[in-house]
C-alpha cells in the first residue's frame, strides 16, 4: 500500500521515499513508492506532473491500493533507496481550483433544479459535468454563476476527512459513496458533503471567479462547461484582448463592437445578393455568346467551355443557363486549384444521355463521374487532360446526334 500524502495535505509540494519497486511497462519505467504526493488519474481528474528524483514522472497510476509514477527516463535510483519528489505546483493547483468549483457546482444546480451530476471531467483547458435533464430553464446559465461566484465569496472551509460506513449514513451525501471501508469525504462546510479522493483548495474564495462557458445537449443529458480561479482569469484577460483589437478595428469602443458586426453582416449579406445577381448577368452573357459561337451538328449547338478558375458552382449555372437554351449541349470544365471538375448538359428537345457521355470519356482518362440523360457531373482526371476528354466527349456527341 501506497500512503497518500496529497490525502492529508493538498498544498504539500515536496517530499521524501523510499523506492519499493522499479519496473518497465511497455518500454517506459514505472516506479512504487511508499508514500507519495502525487496523485493518480481517477474519478474525471487528471494525475499529477513533476519530478522523481530529477526525472519527469508523465503519468501516475493507481493499482489497487498502490500508486505507479510513469518516468519519461530510466531513473538513476534503485529500489531500497530514498528519493525526493516535486509535484508541478500550477498543474496541481488549477486541479485544485476546478475540482472544488465542480463540488460547488454541482450541490448548487441540486439544490436550485434538482438535476443530478452523472459524470465530470477535468480537462488541460476546460472542464465539464454532465446533468441528468436533457432540457434547462432559459436563464439556467446566468443564474448558476452569479450564485456560485457569491457563494465562492463567502470563503466557506473545504476540508476533507475519513469516516467508517456507519458514520457515511448520516451525511447528507449528494450520492452515495463507491467504496465501503473508511471513507473519504469532502465538506465544503456544511453545504455540501460529497465521497471523494480528489485534491481540494481550503475555501471557496480560492475557487473564484466561477465561469460558465456554455451548455450541450446531449442525448438525454446536458453537459455544462465551466472554468474556476486562474482558468477563469487568463480566460477573462485573452477575451478581454481579444475584444479591445477588434474595437481597434473599428475605431470604435468594446461596447459597439456587437452592434458594428451586426452591420457589418448587413452589409456582407447585401453586396453578396449584388455580386450574385452581377455574376448571373455576367454569365448569362458569356453563355449567350459561348452559344452563338459554337459549332453545331445538325441544329444542336455544342458548347465546349474549359476555365483555369471557374468554380464549380459557376459550371452550375452556366449549365441551368444552357439548358434553357433550345437544341444545345453543354460540354463545361475547370481546372482550378489544379483539379478537374466536368459539368455536362443538354436542352430538353434534344436526345442525347449526357451521363453516359461524361462516363465513358473520363473512363478513358482514368476520371469517375456521371448522371441524367440532361445533366452530369464528374472529375478525377488529370487537370492537364481536361482538354482532352473534353475532346473526347465532343466527339461521342457528334457520333451520336449525327
């Protein structure tokens, strides 16, 4: 068994050893202590970092009353010996800071909503739990945080102790605990009472501010995503940043930043219907001379259009442009950003399976694609043999309209 000092002491930043065991798992070696102040990955929050005897420990894991520190190097001790270990402080007190903050969180959303907290997870940025309603109130959010940063303010003691199974009982838990034996509680004072062997700040003034990021619906449940103490300042202080060189841009103060990106998006949203409506007049334009140029086989017009930059969607409304032009065939293609895209079309008075057309010419290119006897669509072929297959198709179609 491996004694845990971060039981007794969360603050406890340094300690002493004794080395039980040294050995490799999967390449990486792992080392039994006695004791030890690192603590392990279980119940959402992550193990932590720092040094054993000089070298970095990356993971620590928990085994059955037994705590394994994952070094990044063969460690110079040897089993027997005593070593010095250093936990990474920062890491270890932002777990702190978000693991009492999601104690507090969750008695409070109990106690206001009723909602329980099924599962939690501590992560490098953001954390989370989840609630067992898949549906809030609207002002849910809002509402949660003020309560919880005034409640942080009060600076109410959190502290953590054992009790035996006849003592749990009369705790009002929020859930009931998953170990039996001796039993670890943490008491945010008298507020609430929770099993837990995570590591814990004294008071809740340590966990604020208190910052809900937002809510996800998920399945029958809803995940909360929130920030406690630092992570919640330097989130505020990059914000904060963030918002002032956007006023920048705009020469403006942070409180009509909302209300020039809003016209802004007017804006955008009424120069793209003109540039819209400019480029179908351009089009239209283009196509009507493309159709008064090209050759024809009989009566049908066969129009063969190849562009280094047209987009695909350009291809598209030259073709709808095609079609409603009578007896014509619309052989189109671009090459931009070095791919191959076809657009093949026909009028409806006249009998040809452009699909099939389009298959079979970039089959002989190594190109896939296909569709209705009136339009089709493909590509695949290399950019430099666009010209080819349109070639190819050209003469498919005059074989089969002559």
């Amino acid at each position: 068994m491996t004694e845990r000092l971060d039981y007794l002491n969360a603050y406890r930043q340094q300690f002493d050893a004794q080395v039980l065991a040294i050995e490799d798992r999967a390449g990486v070696p792992a080392v039994l202590l006695d004791r030890t102040c690192f603590y392990p990955t279980s119940g959402g929050q992550l193990h932590d970092t720092g040094l054993l005897g000089g070298v970095p420990v990356v993971d620590v894991i928990a085994e059955e009353g037994e705590v394994w520190h994952l070094l990044a190097a063969s460690p110079s001790f040897a089993a027997g010996e005593r070593v010095v270990g250093e936990i990474d402080w920062p890491r270890r007190y932002d777990h702190m800071q978000q693991h009492s903050g999601q104690h507090l969180l969750s008695q409070l959303i109990h106690q206001r909503y009723g909602f329980e907290t099924v599962s939690v997870h501590f992560g490098r940025e953001e954390s989370t739990l989840d609630l067992n309603t898949a549906e809030t109130p609207p002002a849910f959010l809002s509402e949660i945080e003020q309560a919880a940063n005034e409640l942080a303010y009060l600076a109410l003691e959190i502290r953590a102790y054992f009790v035996d199974e006849q003592e749990v009982r009369r705790l009002p838990l929020r859930r009931p605990p998953a170990v039996s034996g001796l039993i670890r509680i943490v008491e945010i004072d008298g507020y609430d009472y929770s099993a837990c062997g995570g590591t814990h700040v004294r008071t809740t003034a340590e966990i604020a501010p208190i910052k809900l990021l937002r809510l996800e619906r998920r399945r029958h449940q809803t995940r909360l995503t929130f920030l406690c103490g630092l992570r919640a300042c330097r989130d505020y202080a990059e914000k904060h940043r963030l918002l002032t060189e956007t006023a920048g841009l705009f020469s403006t103060e942070i409180a009509a930043v909302p209300a020039m990106v809003q016209r802004m998006q007017a804006q955008m949203r009424e120069l793209e219907h003109k540039h819209m409506e400019l480029q179908r007049r351009l089009l239209s334009q283009e196509t009507a001379a493309l159709v008064a140029a090209a050759p024809r086989v009989g009566d049908v017009a066969i129009v063969e259009y190849l562009s280094p930059d047209a987009s695909v969607e350009a291809l598209k409304q030259m073709a709808a442009l095609l079609r409603e032009q009578p007896r014509c065939v619309g052989l189109l293609a671009s090459t931009v950003d070095g791919k191959a895209t076809l657009v093949f079309c026909r009028s409806d008075d006249v009998v040809l399976h452009v699909g099939e057309v389009l298959r079979e010419a970039l089959a002989t290119f190594g190109g896939r694609g296909g569709g209705r006897p009136e339009y089709a669509q493909g590509g695949g072929a290399p950019a430099a043999a666009v010209a080819a297959v349109l070639a190819e198709a050209r003469r498919r179609c005059e074989e089969a309209l002559a």
